[in-house]
C-alpha cells in the first residue's frame, strides 16, 4: 500500500460543497489506500457534530461511511502494543493533547508500509513527521 488516506480526505470527498472534494472523491474511489481505523469514526463524528455546518443523521452518516467510503479503503489497526509503542514516541515528537490523534494516523500509515499519507491538513502533520515515516502530501487535482 503506497497511499494512506486521512479524515480531511475521507470529508472532502463526502461533501460536494467542498473546494477539494472533486480530488478527493476521485482519490477514494480510485480504491486500495489505506486509513487508520479511527478515521472512520472522526468522519462520523463530524457528519454527525453539527460542526462546519454539517448535521446528518447518525443513520444517514453511517450509510454514507458504508458505501462510499469503506469499499474503497483499507483500514488499518494498531494493536494495544503497537499503540503503546506510539504512545511512547509523543514526547520526542512533541505530541499532546489532540495532535495525538493525528501521530496515530501517521503511526498507522508507517506501520502499514505506506510511501505517502495524503491530507488537508498538511501542516498539522508536518510538524509532527521524522525521518522513516510516510511522506506527508497534500491532495493532487
């Protein structure tokens, strides 16, 4: 798997009122890359939250999530140990509070062998990526 997917591409691609949602739903559909588990449920979170103007249904939301987005990724876990081992990076990375949940993305992304993480929010990630770890990249049109 070359290619690991973040919620802000996961988003985009559900939402045809946003700027980058064209490429973002061609990236997704193109199928096979992968996301951290946990993506999922942020994309339901947001759907769902009321936040950036958006207030689905939970069953509407889940639907969307069903058919849309799972068919065409691969999700990926991280055991208890393996986020444990995540978890003991913070520090040296500088991670706290909730950009703890953008290093288990990249985490995810490097424990599958992923080349790139492709999101929107690339400055996010940046601060937080080393030398070993995905290439982080924003959405190409």
């Amino acid at each position: 798997m070359s290619l690991f997917l973040d919620t802000s591409v996961l988003l985009a691609s559900l939402d045809p009122d946003e700027p980058n949602h064209a490429a973002c739903d061609k990236l997704v559909a193109s199928g096979g890359h992968g996301v951290y588990v946990h993506a999922l449920a942020e994309t339901f979170s947001v759907l769902t939250g009321g936040k950036q103007g958006r207030r689905l249904s939970a069953a509407l939301a889940a639907r969307l999530i069903q058919d849309s987005v799972l068919p065409y990724v691969q999700p990926e876990v991280l055991s208890g140990p393996e986020m444990m081992l995540a978890l003991s990076e913070c520090e040296s990375r500088g991670v706290r509070g909730g950009a703890i949940y953008d290093w288990l993305h990249l985490a995810a992304a490097r424990h599958a062998g992923a080349e790139v993480l492709v999101t929107l929010d690339q400055r996010d990630f940046l601060s937080i990526a080393r030398p070993g770890d995905p290439r982080i990249d924003g959405v190409r049109s």
